[in-house]
C-alpha cells in the first residue's frame, strides 16, 4: 500500500466518523427536543439512518479497495472528499423527509456501483474523445424530448424531467458533463498548439510597447471564429433548449463553462470579457421575458418587500442560516424543513442552520479541496484533451456550488441548480459522481505520462477565482449568521420562534398577588399559550405562530423565552446541547386582578379606556382598554378582529391620542397656585367659544348653582371639577401675565403629556411639545390642541397627591431566576417634580368631594357628533395609606357615565387596601 492509499484511508476513516457522530445526534434528537433522557426507550428515533450509514459506509470501502486495484495513482483526495459530501447530504435529506433520503440512497448504490465499475475505464478516456459528437448528440436529444413528453415530479412548474412511476431522470444534468466532453475534446482536436503554450517573453521595442506586443499576437494568431463555430452552434443549440424549457439556471452555467474552458485552451480574456457581457444581456433579457427571472432577481434585489410571498423562500433560507449561529442547532434540532425545497436547491440553508456557520465553512473547505485537486489533475495532465476535461469538469462542480449557494444567502439571484454531491436528485448525483470518475481518470493517467507543456496562468486564475468565490460565500455566511442574525431571528415572520415554543416553557405573566393571567399548558412538544383573562389582550397581548406577537408577550419575550435573566452558560449549553432556548422566566405584573376585574366590568359595554396607579410608586394597578378580544381564539376571529371599525387590537389606554380640552384643569389650577397669585374671579359666563365651537362645561353647573354664600376657592374647584372652559381661560390669561414661562412649561412639557412613557407596551408617539408661541388657550382647551394618551394623563395628575411628582410608570416588577428567586426588574424612566407639593394638595382639596375620601373633575369635549369623556380622580393628599390615581376615558359625551365608573373603581381599591 502506497501513500496515497494510506491518505484515501484515513480520510474515508475520518469521514466515516463523522457521518457516524451525525447519525447518532440524529438519533438522540427526538430526546433532546422533548428533553426526556428518561423516556429513551419509548421515543420514535426514525433509526433509519443507521441503515443508510451502514450501506455508505460498506459502499465506500468497496470503492476504496477498487481504486487501489484499478487505479493505484489517483488524487487521494477526490473519493473522500465525494464521500463525505454525499454521505452528508444523503444525512440530511434522509432527516428531512425520510422517504425521499431512502431514494436518495438507492441512487447513490446505483451510482456507486457505475464508479467501481468505471474505475477499469482506460485512463485515456479516448473513447469520450472518439465519439464527441455522439455523446452531445444524445444529450441533446434527451434534453429535446422533455419539450414534448416532459413531467415535473411535483405536479407544478418547468418539465425538466422524463419519467414517470416516481422514478425521474433530468437530462439537463448530465448534458453540462457531456458538453464539457465535447468542447475538451474538440478544441483539443482543432486549436493550434500556440494557444496552448506560455506565451514567449517579448524583447526590444515590443517589450517597451506592449499594446505593439499584443496587437502582434493578435495578428500572427489564427482567428478564433470559425475554429469555434461549430461549438458555437451546438452550445448555442443546448442553451436554446434549456431556455425554451425555462431551465434559466442551467443555461447560465453553461455559458460559464464555455467561457472558462475556451479561455483555458486560447488564453485570451476576450473570451471572459464577451462571456461576462451575454451572461448580463441574457438575465436583462430574462428579466423582461420570463416572470420567474423577473421574481427571482426583485427577490435578489429586495426579498423584505414581501417576504411572505414571492421572497419567501429566500427570507426563509437566511432565517435558517441566522438560526444556525456559529454552532448550529444540531443534527436533527432545526427547522430547515420550513425552507420550501430545503433537500435540493436550499440544502446548503438546511445544512447552515443545523450545522452552523462552522459546520458550513466545513462544507466550503471540502468544496474548496475539490476544486484545488481538480484545477492541480487539469495543470498535470499528459494532453490537451484531459486538461481541457479536468478544467470543465472542476468549472462544473465549482461554479455550480458557487451559484447555488450564492442564491441561498442572497449573494446571487436563485438560479434553482443543485449542490453537487449534497443536493436530493439522482440525476444530479450520477452528473457529480461522473465527473469525479473522470478527475480520478486523469489524475491517476497524469502519473503514466509526461505533462504537456501548457500556460499555468489562466489554471491557476481558475482555481483563485472559485477559491474566492467560496471565500466570499464564508463572509456572506458569517454576515447572516452572526452580524445580522440575531435582529434577523426576532422578524414576526419567523416560524421558528413559534416551534420552539411547541417545546420549550414559556414563562407566564403572573398579576402583584401571582395570580396567573397567562401560561403555558400541555408538555414539550405540545405547549399551548393559554390565556386566563381574556379581558386584559390590548395589554397582554399575544404570541401565534400566524399573526406573530404584541402587548406585553411581544415586549417580555426575551424574558419568556428564556434568553434573558438566566445564565449565559445555561443559554450557551441549552443552545448546544438541546438547539433551543433554557425554559421561560415568569414575570410578576403590577396589575391587581380584582381591581382589574372591577374595571372592566364597569367599561365592558364601552369603547374607552382606564388606568388606575399607585401614585407614589408608580405602579399600575389596572389598566383596561374596551373593546377587547380574547387571544385563545385568535384565528377564529383574526379576520373580524381586523375588519372591525372598533379597533379592538389597540390599547387605548396608552395608544389612544384625545384632546384634553378641559380635563387639564387640575394641573392648570395646581400650576396657577404654585405662582402664589390669588385666584381671580370667576367669569360671569362659565361657556366659551375657540375656533367657532362653543364649549360648555361637563356638568350643568352655573354660578348660581355654585352659591354666592361660598368662598371664591369653592366656586374655583366646583368650576374646575365640573370642566368649565370659561374659567380656565381666565387662569390661563392671567397665569401668563405674571409668569407666562413657568405656566407655559409645566403644562406643555413638564407635566408630560407629550412625552411617551417607557413602559415596556406600545405607546402614544413622543409628539413635539406645543411651541411657546402658540396661544395658551388655543392649545390647551381647543379640539385641534395637544392631546394625550389616558397613561399620560394619569402619571400627570398622579402629582397633586403625590408632593407635586409625576412618577415613572411600572407595569413590569419581577422575574423569577432559576438561581436568585425573583428579581426585579430595572426601573424604566425616572420621577420627575414639576409642581410644588403646596400647590397640588391645595388643589387636590379644591377639588374634594363631599362625603368621598377623593378629588374629581370630570371634561368634555365635543367634536361634531362624536365627544370623548375624561373622569380625573384620586385619594386626597395625606388620607390614605396608599395615594391612588384615575382616569377614565369614554369616547362618548357622557359626564355622568364617566363619574359612576371612576368613583366605583376608587372605592373599590380604597376599600381593598383598608382592608388589607
């Protein structure tokens, strides 16, 4: 046994190896999805595989043992690199649809057994040369029949294929093989052995004048046109055919091939040049003729401008690549099946996300090898016609992988061509394996005969441009899995979310008292997001596999997942071992479930919105929004839910935008005492007019209703409390003469009501503030003035009795870690003080009610037919344990309405927390 034999075994060993560590990751898989070591014994493992690894195996240690018989001086190189490929891809197509990988492995016999009969083939391979012109012949004929008795084995789509019974043949494959047979054997034939030859080094003035040098090359040098007629006339033939069929992908690679093998034969790189130019014209022209190069190449350009339909595949493809990572999530442990056509035109993407970004660097290395032997089999070959062979068929398997996998990560426009060795499809398969026969041919012949002398340069150019196009996929690989996977794998529209959480614990959203609003139920495999209290979906949210996520599911889902607040070796290890995420972490809410319950009883029948919070923390207590939906029948209603005019999916209690008209009396009142001016008197008419609309006041109160016997202060708060425009027009005008800046800035940016809050839940949009040179009035009180969400308006108001402080809001508290118990949450946002403490008390009073522990206003404001309600209320400054905060939002005029709700939702928290 030589060395080379000693190397085709180690190597053959080592691919071996791995398709064994494959095949048993393979069988462990369905435990790891299920995480149920325990259950081994009961799991269904598909152990076909071990089948297929077995045949493989003894397949090629036949072949092994007949190549060192019948060729004992070939690359030792070529058969385990073709080996492991193939075992590889047969792996994988057999763990995406089992019966096609046991086709797949039937063809591989078949086909192993043509090479260890093709190994006896003479070396000189003569008889490819003798017969040329019949071998193209018959491919041509065979690829012209599909024109007429064509099929396509999916039913749908070109008819590339002849065949019937479930057994196929696609003769454009072997055609490309057949091609490169006849252009290698011809130009050998035809061509003068001066295009061959390195070029002689030039002396004299030629060597001062090098386009004088060229121009005598070209004329000394025999035309190049009517030697190459005849190929061009039959490549052209061939290139027609696959055209009529719409096989664009194939035509391309064979312009590509007749490019490289006649530039490696004449050395000119006008060849490449003229090449390079019809292979741009011909896509244009495919562009404006073929609706599939159309779709293909706007898919190329931008696949996110419809990602669910014409760039599915693509979008699909480099979500797998993004969900493999640099380790891949494990034979068996993906989702590559989502990938339409992931066991032929995109096995490289199913390859990525199971293996990885290193397991496909891997794959590109093994590509790179084959590449390198076959361009070194070219260089060392003892004729014209096997380096002109070597060359085509190493341009074959090179270009061809290049494309296909450029397609797959959106380097290259699709050209659905298959992965040599890799890919489902037998008459792919029969091509690879053919030409590798022939390399091994060659190689092993290179040793029996002296080389013939030949220009090294464009070999050698050969091999750096394939090598460099691999070497740009690498990039493009790391690119999509790496740089841009992470943003990649948060996209609604990837499905592989949604499988891991069929398996993975999701954690539930639990209220203050734990109670649970939402869980998962079932087991690993068959995890169902439940919804225990359907009234809060605008707040929770939801998460489906269809119509992706939003609310608090959407906002909390790193922390659900798992991927935030455990450990980072635990996500590494849960990634590595099982390819998904650790169990969720549950997340403790503010929300107080039967202080919510009370509030959506009260709005049930009401378009409207609430918020109650704790004044001094922050915390939301309840937070409702009507009409609502219940998320457990998301697709029974999903087409109603979308269509009703209602907008029930919104929050309306911090998505809602409503003028605030006279609902900002308490903070206009509260920002006119902390000036210190005492209170004018009261306008004589209680209405006012902005813009042509008159304004009254929310309830029908009057001056004369109000009592001359009462104080001015009383007369001020009943006005304020009732929302009557007139006199806070008055403050406003009076406010500005004595500190016109101050008021300004409290009301139209300190207290808030711009400003989005950062809350962890979708938000009124961050508007610019009012500008200082608008009339005060105008934009307080008028109905195209600023508005405000009910959240806004609630942490506003929060202040007069909480000393004057505008909380943060906090709906999120804590998590609960698998190592510390519960921990909490950041605080999102920050207090802020912009009244003084003396001022919003004095106001909270002014605005008291008698026999009530709470301050009140209530506002209206009218727009044609329609009118939205504010109610403001809230325990008074320094009488309760717990300061609590307010608003009710109805989109109706009605006062009275909005009053009932608001004063039944604060006796009943004040009431729980006395009791308490």
């Amino acid at each position: 046994m030589n060395e080379g034999d000693r190397i085709q075994g180690r190597l053959l060993v080592i691919a071996g190896l791995f398709l064994f560590v494959y095949s048993l990751l393979l069988t462990l898989a369905p435990a790891a999805r299920l995480r149920s070591w325990q259950e081994l014994a009961v799991l269904d493992y598909h152990l076909g595989q071990w089948v297929i690894f077995a045949f493989w195996a003894g397949l090629f240690t036949l072949a092994h043992r007949q190549t060192i018989q019948h060729l004992p001086e070939r690359d030792p190189y070529l058969l385990p690199v073709a080996a492991l490929l193939s075992g590889w891809g047969l792996l994988v197509v057999y763990r995406l649809y089992p019966g096609l990988g046991v086709k797949q492995g039937l063809w591989l016999l078949v086909i192993g057994a043509l090479l260890i009969l093709g190994l006896r083939l003479p070396h000189q391979l003569s008889f490819l040369r003798r017969f040329k012109y019949l071998w193209l012949t018959g491919g041509l004929v065979l690829t012209g029949l599909t024109l007429f008795f064509g099929t396509n084995p999916l039913g749908f789509g070109p008819r590339l294929w002849l065949g019937c019974c479930d057994l196929y043949f696609q003769p454009s494959e072997p055609l490309k093989l057949l091609l490169v047979v006849y252009l290698a054997a011809y130009l050998a034939d035809r061509l003068p052995r001066v295009y061959a030859l390195a070029p002689k080094k030039v002396t004299g003035m030629h060597q001062a004048a090098p386009l004088l040098s060229t121009l005598r090359t070209w004329l000394i040098s025999p035309p190049l046109l009517p030697l190459l007629a005849p190929t061009l006339v039959l490549t052209g033939l061939a290139i027609a055919l696959l055209v009529a069929q719409h096989d664009l992908g194939t035509a391309s690679i064979f312009i590509l091939l007749y490019a490289t093998i006649v530039y490696v034969a004449t050395g000119r790189q006008r060849i490449l040049w003229v090449s390079g130019t019809l292979l741009v014209l011909a896509g244009l022209a495919g562009y404006q003729l073929f609706d599939v190069v159309r779709l293909r190449i706007e898919a190329w350009i931008n696949p996110w401008l419809d990602p669910s339909g014409r760039s599915y595949q693509i979008v699909q493809s480099l979500l797998a690549v993004a969900n493999g990572g640099i380790f891949g999530r494990g034979p068996g442990m993906g989702s590559p099946s989502l990938v339409p056509i992931a066991h032929s035109d995109f096995i490289f993407a199913a390859i990525a996300e199971e293996s990885g970004v290193l397991g496909v660097v891997a794959l590109l290395v093994l590509l790179g090898l084959l590449v390198g032997r076959g361009v070194r089999a070219a260089l060392h070959a003892p004729d014209p016609f096997r380096h002109y062979l070597a060359t085509g068929l190493t341009a074959h398997l090179g270009v061809q992988s290049i494309l296909i996998i450029g397609g797959n990560l959106r380097l290259l426009p699709l050209t659905g061509v298959t992965l040599p060795f890799v890919s489902y499809g037998g008459s792919s398969l029969l091509t690879s394996f053919l030409s590798l026969l022939l390399l091994m041919h060659i190689g092993a012949g290179a040793a029996y005969g002296v080389p013939a002398r030949v220009n090294p340069t464009p070999y050698r150019q050969l091999a750096s441009a394939l090598v460099a196009g691999l070497a740009l996929i690498s990039l493009g690989v790391g690119w999509w899995g790496i740089y841009r996977g992470p943003v990649l794998l948060t996209r609604t529209d990837n499905p592989r979310r949604a499988i891991d959480d069929r398996y993975v614990y999701r954690g539930a959203l639990l209220d203050h008292a734990d109670l649970p609003l939402s869980r998962d139920s079932g087991s690993p495999g068959t995890y169902q997001r439940i919804y225990l209290y359907p009234d809060l979906g605008p707040i929770l949210g939801y998460t489906h596999p269809i119509y992706g996520q939003s609310g608090l599911e959407a906002s909390l889902d790193e922390v659900l997942r798992g991927l935030q607040g455990n450990p980072v070796l635990s996500i590494w290890w849960n990634h590595l071992i099982y390819g998904q995420p650790p169990p969720g972490l549950d997340v403790r809410l503010s929300l107080d479930l039967r202080l919510q319950a009370k509030a959506d009883e009260l709005l049930k029948d009401q378009r409207g919105a609430l918020v109650l919070l704790d004044s001094n923390s922050g915390h939301i207590l309840a937070m409702a929004s009507h009409p609502t939906f219940n998320a457990n029948y998301l697709e029974r209603d999903w087409v109603t839910l979308v269509k009703d005019e209602s907008a029930p999916l919104v929050n309306r209690a911090t998505q809602g935008s409503y003028p605030v008209g006279s609902a900002i009396g308490p903070l206009l009142l509260s920002a006119f005492l902390a000036q210190g001016d005492p209170l004018p008197a009261l306008p004589s008419l209680l209405a006012y007019s902005i813009d042509g609309v008159s304004l009254d006041c929310a309830l029908s109160t009057t001056i004369e209703q109000i009592g001359a016997a009462r104080s001015t202060q009383e007369d001020w708060g009943a006005t304020v409390a009732a929302g009557c425009p007139a006199p806070l027009a008055t403050l406003v005008r009076e406010g500005e003469r004595s500190g016109p800046r101050r008021i300004r800035s409290i009301l139209l940016q300190e207290a808030g009501l711009n400003i989005a809050p950062t809350l962890g839940l979708p938000v009124a949009g961050n508007k610019p503030p009012v500008s200082i040179k608008t009339n005060l009035v105008q934009a307080l009180l008028g109905p195209k003035g600023i508005q405000t969400s009910p959240l806004q308006m609630a942490l506003a108001i929060a202040a007069l009795n909480n000393s004057g402080i505008r909380p943060a809001p906090r709906l999120i508290l804590e998590m609960k870690t698998p190592e510390q118990g519960w921990v909490e949450l950041l605080k999102q946002g920050k207090d802020t003080a912009f009244l003084s403490a003396d001022a919003a008390a004095r106001a909270a009073d002014m605005l008291s009610q008698e026999g009530l522990p709470i301050w009140q206003a209530v506002a209206d404001m009218r727009s044609g037919k329609s009118g939205v309600t504010w109610y403001l209320g809230g325990t008074l400054p320094g009488r309760q344990t717990f300061p609590l905060t307010l608003v009710v939002l109805l989109e109706e005029d009605d006062p009275i309405l909005a009053i009932k709700i608001g004063q039944e939702v604060l006796q009943t928290a004040i009431n729980s927390f006395t009791t308490e």
